[in-house]
C-alpha cells in the first residue's frame, strides 16, 4: 500500500483572526481525505505556545491549552520549531540534511526519536494575520526546507503589507483607488501637515488602515476632516506605516464587494467572481464575523466582460505579488450610476489579496471553487499537490557556486 502522506495542520497563531483560524482548521480536519493523509493537528496559542495531540484538539475545541507546556522554539531545545507534547517529546519540521543533526538535538536521543517518528511531509498553516500569513513563519519553513501550502516569504509578506503591495499592483499597471501611505512617526510629529498631504492627494470620504493587519481591524471610514485625527490614531495603535486610500462609490454609494479565488504556482487559474453585500456602511469587523447579513452571491452579478476582466486582474495581481498555492482578490467597484442608461461603465479597482483567506467550508475562497466545479475535498488534496510540486521546483536551485 502506498505511504501515507503526513500533513501538519497548523493553527491558531498570535494573530487577531486566532479563532477565525480555528474555525477553518476544524473544517480542512474534517473535511480532509483520512485514506490519502496521515493529519497532524498542530495549535498555536494565543501566546505563541505550540501545542499538538490532545492538547491540539483542546484548542480547537475552545478549551484553554495547557497551564505551562514547555515552550516552542526553546533553543535549548531545537534550531527551527519545536512543537510539543506536554512533557514528552518535540515535533519539528525536519532539517534541511538529515546528516546535519542539529548540535542541541543530537545530544538528547528522545528529541531525536520524536523526529524521525513525527516526520511531516507537508506543512498547512492555517493561520491568518501577523505571524501566519505574513511569511514569517513561511521563513521558519523555509529554513526547514519542508514542503508548504501557500505563498512563499515574500508573497505573504507583500499580501500583508498594503502599502507594499499597492506599490507592486501599480508596477503591474493594475488599476486601484488614489492612495498614500504615511508612517504613525510623521502621524505624531505633525498631524497638519499630514492632514494637508491627505487632503491635497485624495477626496473625502477616505478609508483609513494599519498597513499590516486584516478583517477591518483599525479600519475607519472617514467622511470628512473633523473624523480624520481619531482614524488615524487607531491605525497608528496597530501599525508603524498607514494607508490612506479614497473612498469608492464616493459619498453617499457603497461600493460593490467582489472577490475571485486564485489557485495554482506558475499558471495560476481563477474561479468565478462572488460577490458580498455587505450588512453595514463597509465591510468592517462586526459584518465579516459577528453579524449574519452580509449576504454572499455567487457567481456575481455581471456582464460577461466585466467577469472576465475581473478573473484575469485576479490572476495579474496573483502574479505581481510572487504568490502561490491560493489567494484571494478582491476588488471594489463604482456602484453603477442609478436610473442612467448609457452612463459610463462603472471602474473596477483592485482592492487587496489574501494569501490565506477563510478556509472553513463555507468561506468564500471555498464556495467560489466549488461553484468552479472543484469540490472542497478536492480543493485540499489540490493544494497539498500544489505544495509538493513548488518544494520540489525549488530543489532546482542552485544555492551556492559550488
Ligand atoms: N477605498 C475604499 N473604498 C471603499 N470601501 C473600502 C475602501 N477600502 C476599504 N473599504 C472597505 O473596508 C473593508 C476592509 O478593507 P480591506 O482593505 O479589505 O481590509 P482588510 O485587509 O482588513 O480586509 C473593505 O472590504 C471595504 O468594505
Ligand atoms: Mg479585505
């Protein structure tokens, strides 16, 4: 019989979407194919503590991890990531040659057992936000040299940081909303000045964002100046470097959500267009996860051309970014101009990507393949294949002239 694959499902994580993270991690360990795959759950605490087996499926459940289990990434412990099992043994990734033992490893027979035992094959993180998806710990599998699911370093960090990422679409000729980007220093040193620089560049209203984060954490919009100061104090609470962008749909229209789902390495393909109304004045925190009326359409209501143009923006902006495995983009429209035949067509802007959007079942990144004719099930398996082929394209490079 053919080996088993093992997968380690990471989850959980240090980020603001911990539970949004449990939610989609529970759904990929149901859902994946037990024949195919030996799974691995592996949790991350809120506190960055790395837990697995029954403490694992503690997390899940919502039950508190344990009181003190010894700590991830002790280095007296291991060189990469140490996942472990309250007083027993370390989980890591397996280093890059297995000749090369690490020193502090090497010495302790019961580590070194615990890493053969608990090789992994390929590595899911389903882990959204800062630490997860923003390639650090895509460098910590990096430096394992295992196989992953998803963008590389700089793909997820480039899929994080909007203002890096603005500036990437914009080299790719993408067409996004008027924005700049200012750091909470120059915020603090001269709120005036920026206020004129705001002013001069963009028209209210205009939506305010930490450049680094995600679900509409810190995000405000702001309908005229004397909203403006307050906005940009709880972005600069989140991040370094803020992102001041123009509001689309203007004052009075909301803008239309429209998000495709991205799959592949090299070639990457599009699903159909969705769409979501969102229940609020934008698509803020509360609508994405506490509320139940925002209200997802798929396939989206629009011309054929408008379709195709958005499924080809998704995939240039997949490009411009380095991704890989999957991502989401999505996109604002001009709502369409009421009453007005032959008025103009309504611009489409590219909004943001998300290298690893919601995952559960009924996620849009999911739905929007399933209505593709890729069944949830399959989506995994896809994704897992995906991770292999990129680990195994990149044994191509050379890293050094000897
Ligand atoms: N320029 C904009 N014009 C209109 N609405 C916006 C704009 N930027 C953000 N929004 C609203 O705020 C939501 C969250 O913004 P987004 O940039 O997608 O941040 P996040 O990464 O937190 O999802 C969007 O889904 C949309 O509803
Ligand atoms: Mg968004």
């Amino acid at each position: 019989m053919k080996k088993k694959l093992r997968i380690g499902i990471l989850f959980g994580g240090r980020s603001g979407e911990h539970e949004v993270s449990l939610l989609s991690a529970a759904s990929i360990l149901k859902a994946i194919d037990k024949k195919k795959y030996e799974v691995v759950p592996i949790g991350i605490t809120k506190d960055g503590h790395w837990v697995t087996a029954s403490d694992a499926h503690a997390l899940l459940a919502g039950k508190q991890a344990p009181e003190n289990p010894r700590l991830a990434g002790n280095p007296a412990n291991t060189p990469t990531a140490a996942v472990l099992q309250r007083g027993e043994a370390v989980i890591i990734p397996p280093v890059p040659a297995d000749s090369l033992q690490p020193l502090q490893l090497s010495a302790t027979s019961e580590i070194a057992t615990a890493r053969r035992a608990l090789h992994l094959d390929v590595i899911f993180p389903v882990l959204h936000g800062t630490f997860g998806e923003d390639g650090t710990i895509q460098g910590l599998f990096e430096l394992a040299d295992i196989a992953y699911v998803g963008s590389g370093v700089l793909g997820s960090a480039a899929g994080m940081d909007k203002a890096a990422m603005k500036k990437l679409f914009a080299a790719a000729g993408l067409p996004q909303t008027p924005w700049i980007s200012l750091l909470r220093s120059e915020w603090r040193a001269n709120p005036r000045a920026c206020t004129r620089k705001i002013e001069a560049a963009l028209k209210y209203p205009v939506f305010v964002k930490p450049a680094n984060l995600g679900s509409s954490v810190g995000i405000s919009k702001v309908h005229d100046r004397s909203e403006l100061a307050a906005a940009m104090d709880e972005a600069a609470s989140f991040d370094r470097k803020l992102v001041i962008e123009q509001g689309v749909g203007g004052q009075g229209a909301k803008p239309r959500e429209l998000e495709v789902a991205v799959l592949g390495n090299d070639s990457p393909e599009a699903s159909v267009v969705g769409e979501i109304i969102p229940g609020a004045e934008f698509y803020d925190y509360e609508a994405k996860y506490l509320s139940d009326a925002s209200v997802p359409i798929i396939p989206a209501k629009l011309t054929a051309s408008e379709s195709k143009q958005i499924r080809q923006m998704a995939i240039e902006a997949f490009k411009a970014c380095d991704c890989a495995g999957l991502a989401r983009v999505d996109f604002l429209m001009e709502p369409a101009a009421k009453g007005k035949k032959n008025s103009k067509k309504p611009r489409i802007y590219l909004n943001e990507i998300n290298t690893l959007p919601g995952f559960t079942s009924i996620s849009m990144y999911p739905k929007l393949w399933e209505a593709s004719g890729l069944p949830y099930k399959q989506l995994i398996d896809r994704l897992i294949q995906l991770a292999i082929e990129r680990h195994q394209e990149k044994q191509e490079t050379t890293f050094s002239r000897s």
